[in-house]
C-alpha cells in the first residue's frame, strides 16, 4: 500500500515520539545497588549503616535504591576489594580493612577530629583523592565517629617500668585496625574476625582483645574478659565506599542526594555513639568489670598512633609510593 505524504509525516512524528519516550524512561529508570557490610546484625554499626541505607532509598527515591545484601554474602575482608573489582557497588566498612592498599587510610582510626573538621580542613577530601587513585572506591563519608577503642584481658593487666601494659606472654586477638599498636606493647597476636573471637577465647586461643567501647555485651565477649584499660585510643573509622566507576555513572542530582545524606548522618550518629558508649561503660562496671589505667596515659596514647603512623609509611615504601605527603596526612586529621 502506497502511503500519502501526509500518512508518513505521522508515522515519522509518531515514532520520534515514541524513541523519545523509551529514551526519557531509559534516563529516568531507579538505579539499583547492591550493599555488602561485615559485622553481625545486632551490632550498633551494622544497624547504622542499615539505618543510612533506608535514609538513602527515602531521600533518592525513584532515582536510586540501596539493597542490603545479606550479611556474611562476601567475607568482610574481601568486601573492600569485592566493591573495587565491582562485584558489589557499596560497602560500610573501616577504612582499616583495605589499609594494606591504602595505608593512609590508618590516618582515621587514628585520628582524634571529627567528621565535620576533617571535611571542612581537606583531609577527608585528600584521602578521598588516594583512595579514587590507588583503590578506585568513592570515600562516601566517615559514618562512625563518636566511639573509641580499650583494650580487654582475662587476667588483671600488668605495667612495664615506663607506665606502659606489658603484654608479654599475653595472646591478643589482632585486627587490622591495632595490630601494630599491639606489637609496638611486645604481644603475641592472632588475626581472627570478630565473628571467631568468642570460640577463641573459650579454646583459651586467646586471653585479650581490643573493642569498641560499644558492643562487647553484645558479642559476649564479657563472659571471658573482666578487665578494661584505660586510656580508650583511636575512633571507630567505619566508612562508606562505593565503586568509583558506578558513582562516575551517576548523573550529579542523584550524586549530591546520596553524598548530602551521608554527610547529615555524619553528623547525627556522633551523639548516639557517645551517649551508648557510656551507658555500656556503666553497665560493666555494675556487672563487675575491673578498669585499670596505665600510669603513663600520655605515652600510651602516642604510641598508639606512632605504631599506625610508622606501618603506615613502611607500607607505602612497600608499595614503592613517596611518604611526602604523610605529614600533611597526619597534621589535617590530628587537631
């Protein structure tokens, strides 16, 4: 059948119409990511990243959506490099668990700011810079400041003549975070994830591990451990991370929405971190926890963050990378 002009002038107005219809569903199709964390569902972290996931999903939504992928689907330790490779597109997890590729990353376990200081003075910017470099992740944001590290024991601790814990003979769990912290103190230590601690130290594995100062009750590790020490060091560093080339791909309205979200979360989570800490803190202390202080609280505290800050610079002459910039690090996340 021959077609009049008038009949193709429809056609061809009609199907125009009809591409760019498809194309502007296309453009404003929901993004769909998939999230991986590392710790068990009844701790506070895992909660709050939960929590930011659903404050993401309300604030993006019809642009972008979260899904929570169930917890142990990748191995915490792999998580990291499982969001590099692109095999997930988020992660929440400490920057200390891709310290090894990143070691600047030890700049926030160790740091003694805040979220919002080290974002208004570039260092959260800096890092972000390296990470997108060396790692190629999107530094999201520091969702978990607020809480702070102690060490735990079986047996009542002991102190050197310089004031510091002797923890000769002592059998630590280590962890990425303070391993070197550890073994700046003398101590035998032994990598276990949290999830295998308190089968260790019911195998007598191990008799001593550092925590946060929130959720020791809830991992039971207060059964076996009954002493606390004092000075608390580092900050809980839980980030959020997204592969860099999957938040390249997002257009800047979802991007601004995702960061902005993060950032106010930032900021809310400080208070509640504190505020249960101290609440756990006294719960302990009714149900019989000993705290003891090391005598020479100042040193001890430094040489927690020297031991991290010098693994930091042997890694990255490791790696063959300049250690000019160290100094820089350490002076925009140390207030």
């Amino acid at each position: 059948m021959k077609l009049t002009k008038t009949a193709k002038a429809v056609l061809l107005v009609g199907g125009t119409a009809a591409l760019l219809s498809a194309g502007a569903t296309k453009a404003s199709a929901e993004v769909k990511l998939n999230l991986v964390y590392p710790f068990p569902d009844f701790l506070i972290y895992t909660k709050n990243c939960k929590e930011l996931v659903g404050k993401i999903n309300a604030a993006a939504k019809g642009k972008l959506s979260i899904n929570v992928l169930p917890f142990n689907s990748i191995k915490m330790f792999q998580q990291p490099v499982a969001v590099r490779k692109g095999r997930v597109d988020l992660v929440c997890t400490p920057y200390a668990f891709f310290a090894r590729a990143v070691p600047e990353n030890e700049a926030v376990s160790t740091t003694n700011s805040s979220p919002q200081q080290v974002r208004a003075n570039g260092g959260l910017a800096m890092l972000d810079k390296i990470q997108q470099k060396h790692f190629g992740v999107k530094n999201l944001g520091w969702t978990s400041a607020g809480t702070r590290f102690r060490i735990y024991m079986q047996d009542a601790p002991k102190f050197s003549s310089d004031g510091l814990l002797d923890l000769a003979g002592v059998k630590m769990r280590d962890n990425p975070i303070y391993g070197a912290f550890f073994r700046a103190m003398k101590a035998k230590t032994h990598p276990l994830a949290a999830t295998q601690v308190y089968a260790a130290l019911e195998k007598g594995v191990v008799n001593a591990a550092a925590w946060a100062t929130i959720g020791l009750k809830g991992l039971k590790w207060d059964k076996f451990l009954r002493h606390a020490v004092e000075p608390e060091f580092y900050q809980t560093d839980l980030g959020w991370f997204m592969n860099l080339k999957k938040w390249n791909s997002l257009d800047a309205a979802t991007q601004k929405i995702v960061q902005d979200t993060v950032i106010a979360h930032e900021i809310s989570v400080q208070d509640k971190l504190k505020k249960l800490a101290a609440e756990e803190r006294a719960t302990l202390i009714k149900e019989g926890m000993k705290f003891h202080t090391a005598p020479a609280g100042a040193k001890y505290s430094k040489l927690a963050v020297d031991s991290a800050y010098e693994r930091m610079i042997s890694r990255l002459k490791k790696a063959g990378r300049p250690t000019d910039h160290v100094a820089k690090l350490r002076k925009l996340w140390q207030k």
